[in-house]
C-alpha cells in the first residue's frame, strides 16, 4: 500500500506511461483499449498524478468539432481514493480544454454515483 503524501504532482503523460495508464484502468474495468469506446491511448491527451515515480491517477480528453472538448477516460489507484485525486485530475483537465478555446466540455458517465460526483 502506498503512503499517500500531499506532495504529488500532475502532469501531462509521457509516451512510456501508456501501458501504466491501461493497468491503472484495469481496476475499473477500462483497460479493454483499443475498443469501440475507447481508441488507443495518446499521451498528449492524458494528464497523470505521480508521487516518488508511481502513477496515482490518470485522466483523458479529446476534442470534438465546433470548440467542444469530451472527457475520456480517468481513474485513481484503488489504494489512493478519497483523497481528491480524482477532483484535481477532472480539474485539470478542465483548464486544459478550456485553455486550448474548448468552450464545452462533455463527460459520458454510467453509474449514478459518478454522475453525481461529476455534477
């Protein structure tokens, strides 16, 4: 079990990162990728959380015509939940949409309680 600590770091993934990024998915059941839901993954498209070398947290997006910006894929390590990970990647990503003129942001969502925790 890793140590949490407050100082991590967000950043852009690295190409190198990618298969890190599917296994991290696999506790979510996402790592199926390429697939019809999900196409290969691009590092330019990804922001990761990395403490002492280890990903925490990872977070996509794409973009779609007319300025509009689509959320992908995210998760955070099973062991480092509730620590609001998952609330500084979605916001981060945010402004990187933003700052690239996104001017909408969609998210596709399933489950009830991560529709709420989006909202």
């Amino acid at each position: 079990m890793l140590k949490f600590e407050s100082s991590y770091e967000i950043r852009f993934a690295r190409a190198e990162e990618i298969p890190d990024i599917i296994e991290l998915m696999r506790h979510y059941n996402m790592h199926h990728i390429p697939s019809p839901e999900m196409s290969a993954l691009d590092c330019k498209c990804f922001s990761v959380a990395e403490q002492n070398g280890q990903l925490l947290g990872a977070a996509g997006y794409t973009f779609l015509p007319d300025d509009v910006g689509k959320t992908t894929i995210m998760a955070v390590r099973p062991d480092c939940t509730r620590l609001g990970l998952g609330r500084k990647l979605q916001t981060r990503r945010m402004q990187i949409l933003r700052g690239l003129g996104c001017v909408k942001i969609i998210t596709n969502a399933d489950r009830p309680e991560t529709i709420a925790w989006y909202k």
